[in-house]
C-alpha cells in the first residue's frame, strides 16, 4: 500500500453496489457493458470484485492517453470495474488531506467506501489508533450516505511490533466493536515474528481478514524465504491465515522522478499494467469472493454508515 508506490463485472453500470444480496445475483446476469465501459480482463481478474485504494499522493501523473480521476471525481475508477474505493486516513501520527473528498467521491460514484491507517513504530500504536478512530466516527458523521459501511484497515509497517499490532487492534475493536482487517506487506521481519507467535496469538490474529501486497511473482526473494510466486506462497510464509481475503495485485513505486507501476502477471494471474482505460497508474486490489459476499464483508468489518 506504499502510495509511492464479480465472480462476474457489474455489466449494468447504471446498478449501484449497495443493492441487498439477492440482487446481486440478479445483476451477475445482466447485459454486456454498455459502450465506454473498459471492464478489466476476466481472465486476469477471474471475475473477482476491483477495488482501488488511494492517499494523499493521488492520482498519480498522466502517463498515456484515456481517462483521468481526481480526489473529486471517480467517476473513470467506478467505469473501469472498481467497486469499492479505501482511502488512508493517516499515517505515524498525520491525518490524510484527500480522504474524505475520496470518499465522497466513491460514495457518489456508487462505490463502497473504505478507510486505513498506516501504523509506525515511532509513535503509539495506541494513540494512532485513537487518531484513526476519531477520523473514521467523524467521516461516518459527515454527511449522508449511500453506502452501508465505512471498511476498517491497519497497514502494518514492515518492522512493526507484535505487541504495536496487538494493540492497534485490540483498540480499534473497543472502541467501535469492528475488527479491522490487516494490510502486511511482504516482510521477512513480519514473516518471522508472525510464522513464530504462539498459538493463542495467532488466533486472535486470524480474527482480522489478510489483506496481502504481492506485485510480482519472483519479489520478496531473500536469504530467508525464497520469493513466494503467488498468494498461496505467501500464505505458507506467513503460517496464520488459512487464505487470504484482499490481495494488492497492484502498487506503484516512485523511480527516476515518474510513477513506476507495479503489477502482477505471471502464471493464471496476468493483471494489465493499467487498470482498464485509465491514464496513469493507480493502487488495485482483488476481493476473493463474490459481490455478495463483499457486502457482507463490508458490514463486518466496517463502521455502519446508516
């Protein structure tokens, strides 16, 4: 998530996301896309809901011809494919300055809305916490929506504490009753501590959902591990989670004074390296389950929003 760096599409581009589960299954059968819809390839995505995420160091520059977004207007992320958006809502102590004109924006745009934090070691764990909270409760108080949810999310630092991780959670769950789901980059320091807590530790671990960032099938290679080639191998490195739940397939480094576009596409997963029509690159991820399920999902681990 470094911001540097449907078992079927939503043919029927006109349905919102918020729709009850029934109706899910309804739109897995509606027509093909209407013109100037750019659905990301179905072999690649294997039909798996899209979703984007951003911060403050979005969009990114324009680097080809198509469409563009803002912090305003999502409009070409929701026309793509995505589906739901999850904005950072600070990092080590400093809140975001476009979360919530990100998350307006993807409410408008008919996508469910998401938030995370990015936990450092040189400030509490608690206190950040804390700082994400109150920015969840005061965006979820912001205006009327649409959607039924705002996601919950710590992105753990690759050095961070067991103890640091602990508590982010633990305090995240007191004071608002969610389970935030978990954002782990591909980390030998988070692979070893995590491979080597206790039983009793990985359990209440394994309560929040694995969000994995995988960009490559040959990165994270290393004295220790060798590279883990597909979400399956980074699941056996970490030794917790039993599957995964979001898979960052997409990130974007900064190199040479230009975005540089990370993304996976080797063996049954051959993601492009933009995301439909756009014109720049963007952060992406895949939801492993269907568009019903993603629902369900959003409510269990998110603030409700009415």
């Amino acid at each position: 998530m470094r911001g540097r760096l449907a078992r079927s599409f939503f043919a029927g581009m006109n349905l919102r996301l918020y729709l009850p589960a029934s109706a899910f299954v309804l739109s897995q059968c509606a027509a093909p896309a209407p013109d100037g819809v750019i659905s990301p390839s179905p072999a690649a995505t294997r039909g798996l809901p899209q979703i984007i995420n951003v911060s403050a160091y979005d969009p990114k520059e324009r680097q080809r011809a198509g469409r563009g977004y803002s912090e305003h207007d999502v409009s070409a992320l929701r026309a793509n494919g995505a589906v739901a958006l999850i904005a950072r809502a600070g990092k080590g102590g400093n809140l975001d300055t476009k979360c919530a004109q990100f998350l307006a924006a993807a409410d408008r745009s008919g996508m469910l809305p998401g938030v995370y934090y990015r936990l450092q070691t040189h400030v509490d764990a608690v206190a950040q916490a804390d700082q994400f909270i109150n920015r969840a409760q005061s965006l979820a108080r912001s205006r009327g929506w649409n959607a039924p949810a705002l996601l919950l999310c710590g992105d753990f630092d690759a050095q961070s504490r067991l103890s640091d991780i602990l508590r982010f959670m633990d305090r995240v769950e007191a004071r608002t009753g969610v389970v935030p789901v978990a954002y782990l980059e591909n980390s030998t320091h988070l692979k070893d501590m995590l491979s080597a807590a206790d039983a009793a530790t990985k359990a209440k671990l394994r309560r929040m959902p694995y969000w994995l960032a995988l960009y490559a099938h040959d990165s994270g290679a290393g004295p220790r591990y060798p590279a883990p080639g597909s979400p399956a191998g980074l699941l056996k490195q970490y030794r917790l989670w039993n599957d995964w739940t979001l898979w960052q397939y997409g990130g974007v480094d900064w190199a040479r004074g230009r975005s540089q576009p990370r993304v996976y596409h080797h063996g049954a997963w051959r993601f492009p390296l933009y995301f439909g029509d756009l014109d720049r690159p963007v952060e992406r991820n895949v939801f492993n389950g269907s568009h019903a399920e993603l629902q369900a999902f959003w409510r269990r681990h998110g603030l409700p929003l009415r």
